[in-house]
C-alpha cells in the first residue's frame, strides 16, 4: 500500500505532551490560569482585543450572538458556503440566518448580495473568512455602518489572517476562532471569541460560567461553556508554532500556485491586501476543464496517494436542517466545484511534488 499523503494532519509533539502533564500534575484541571494565561496570549494575533475562551468554536459563536442581543425576530445574514455551523449558531438564539451568495474569487459573502437582503429585521452580518481568505471587511463594515448592523466575524478558518495589515477578528463587534484539530491550530476542541465591547466581553464570561461572575451569586442563565486547563495548555504551545506554521502554509501554496499553471484547475487567487493563511488550497474543477468533474478528479488524486477533501459539498440553505429553496448561483457553482488539495506544514518537499505532478496528471 503506498503511503497516502492526507488533507488535513495535527501536528502534536513532546511540547504539547509536557504541557498536559503540567496540567495533570497541578491537580487542576477545569478553566484556570492556564485559561487565563492562553486568553491573554491569543489577544496578540487580534490586535490586542480582550479573548474569552470556550469549549469549541459553535459555542463561540453562539455565545457571541447571545451577549450582543440577537435572538427572536432579529435576521442575520449568513453565506451558505460554509459550515453548518455558521448558520446554526444563529438559529440556537432564535434569530433567523438569511442566507446570502458568495464571491466567485475568495468564497466569501458577496457584500453587493448581502445588501440585497437587508431587511427592517436585519441585526448582524456574519461573514466567513473561509478557507483562511479574508472576508471583504472593508464593504461589509461600510454596508453595517450604513443599516446600524453588528459585524460577527466566523474567523473560525481564520488564525492570523489579516486584510491590509488588519487581522481578522479586530473588524468586527464580535469575532470567533476555532481551535479544532484540523483548524490552523487546536487545542483538541476549544473556541476563542473576541470583543472589545466592555459590555459584551462581561456578557460572554457569564453566559460561559452559569451566568456567574462571584460564585453562587448566578446573575443570568447561562451555560457551562468553558475551556478546560488541559486544553489551554494544549493551545498555549500551538499559539506558539502559529507563526512559523503559517509560512509554511503560504510557502506550500506558493509551491503550488507556481507548479499548477496549466493543469486542469483553477488555484486561489488573493485579494489586493489580503493575508491568506490557506486553511485550505482550494482549487475549482470545472466539468468542462475534467471530464469526471471535480468527483473524478478527487478519485484520480486518490490513485495517486493524494488526499483531498471537499469543502462543502452541500450548501448549508440545502441541508435537510434548514432545507430552503434560494437561488444561491455561485454558492451552487462553488459546492460542484471546489476541491481543497493537501497544503498543511507537515508535507515535505517531495510530498508537494507529488501533489503537483498529481493534479498535472503526471
Ligand atoms: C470549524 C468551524 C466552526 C465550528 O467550530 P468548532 O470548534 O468545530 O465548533 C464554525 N465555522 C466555521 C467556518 C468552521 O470552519
């Protein structure tokens, strides 16, 4: 059996083993200083914001939601290229997601169609900076600002990504990262959400710890939404190797733009500004470019020992969870022909080579 080289690989070492035993070993392991010691750390790559750690990235999200006051009768607009859990954070509180289509180049929401279903109900927009590409902030905020919308950046792709030397997650009132393991980085499950509303950073402690912030002295209700020290400890390391695995990344995909040309698929393009931290290397198949479409393509990689993933083959409006009948034309065009091809920092020299050749049909 030849060695398969896989779309998504974890990198955790001796650093990551020694900091769970640190853990392990001070006997304390629920939401304390390690907690406290990865919030403070992670505000670094959000231009200083204030962090308040969860257990995963939905809770994030729903969190965010709930302490900027959406809930029933507010709409907030979502692309449906994305992960279902984009939308169902909105529909936990309540509120209805209004599903808007994306932009051919980078995926992500279309300002010009998200103003389009702008409605007197409309209280967030939620963009995705999907795949690691910056969401287009700058007609976003401007499209907020002038309907006095809130801005929930899903930045759940997204570690250190930045548009014009601004990193996602300090462009909107709210923004949220996952720390999952097939995320840039992880802490095995865990969520950041970021905020520098006084208000809402309050909100989010409470609604995360029983809605308590003196104990038994429960002022709201609230969940048991915490992040648990040997998470953190996990997540302090990776923050870490961020850096140095985010080079890597674009390295890998700057391999790749260059090895690509003229093969059957269309590579990412960047937008003027952007920093993309390539989460994923997608690249469009087209049935005219390959006659098995994007489906045959992935089978020819995979003959080759080339992992690939898809995502997201289903719109999220199409899933029977929400099942609505839109017409989302590039969101539909998008789901037929995206493919993310390996370009995480675990790939050596050879295995980008092997990648390459594959897609080239070599
Ligand atoms: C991973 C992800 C989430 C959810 O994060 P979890 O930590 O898995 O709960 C939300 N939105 C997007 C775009 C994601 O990729």
């Amino acid at each position: 059996m030849v060695r398969s080289i896989p779309a998504a690989a974890p990198s955790l070492g001796a650093e990551e083993r020694d900091a769970v035993d640190r853990v392990l070993r001070s006997g304390m392991l629920a939401q304390g200083p390690e907690v406290a010691a990865f919030e403070q750390e992670f505000a670094a790559i959000v231009g200083g914001r204030t962090v308040v750690a969860v257990n995963s990235g939905t809770s994030g999200l729903h969190l965010a939601l709930l302490a900027m006051g959406i809930g029933p009768g507010d709409e907030v607009i979502v692309p449906s290229f994305s992960f279902a859990a984009t939308a169902n954070a909105v529909a936990l509180v309540g509120a209805t997601p209004v599903f808007a289509d994306i932009e051919p180049e980078h995926f992500c929401l279309d300002p010009a169609a998200a103003a389009a279903v702008v409605t007197p109900r409309t209280a967030a927009i939620m963009p995705v900076h999907l795949y690691g590409h910056p969401a287009a902030m700058d007609e976003l905020n401007a499209l907020a600002t002038r309907h006095g919308l809130a801005v929930i950046e899903d930045a759940c792709q997204a570690h250190a990504a930045a548009l014009h030397g601004t990193p996602v997650g300090a462009f909107g009132k709210t923004a949220v990262f996952s720390l999952y393991p097939t995320k840039n980085m992880t802490s095995g499950e865990g969520g950041m959400v970021v905020a520098d509303d006084p208000a809402v950073v309050r909100k989010l402690r409470l609604l995360r710890n029983q809605g308590m912030e003196k104990r038994y002295d429960n002022e709201i209700v609230g969940f048991n939404n915490r992040m648990t020290d040997l998470h953190a400890a996990i997540g302090r390391v990776q923050l870490g190797k961020l850096a140095g695995w985010t080079a890597r990344r674009q390295a890998n995909a700057a391999f790749l733009d260059a090895n690509l040309a003229g093969a059957d698929v269309v590579t990412p393009p960047v937008a003027a500004g952007a920093t993309h931290v390539y989460h994923q290397y997608t690249v469009r198949v087209t049935e005219d470019a390959f006659a098995g479409g994007r489906d045959g393509f992935a089978e020819r990689l995979a003959e080759r020992g080339v992992g690939s993933g898809v995502y997201y083959p289903v719109p999220i409006h199409r899933l029977p969870s929400f099942r609505l009948d839109l017409d989302l034309p590039e969101t539909e065009r998008a789901a037929r022909e995206v493919l993310s091809l390996p370009v995480h920092p675990q790939l050596s020299d050879a295995d980008l080579k092997t990648v390459a050749e594959a897609v080239a049909g070599k």
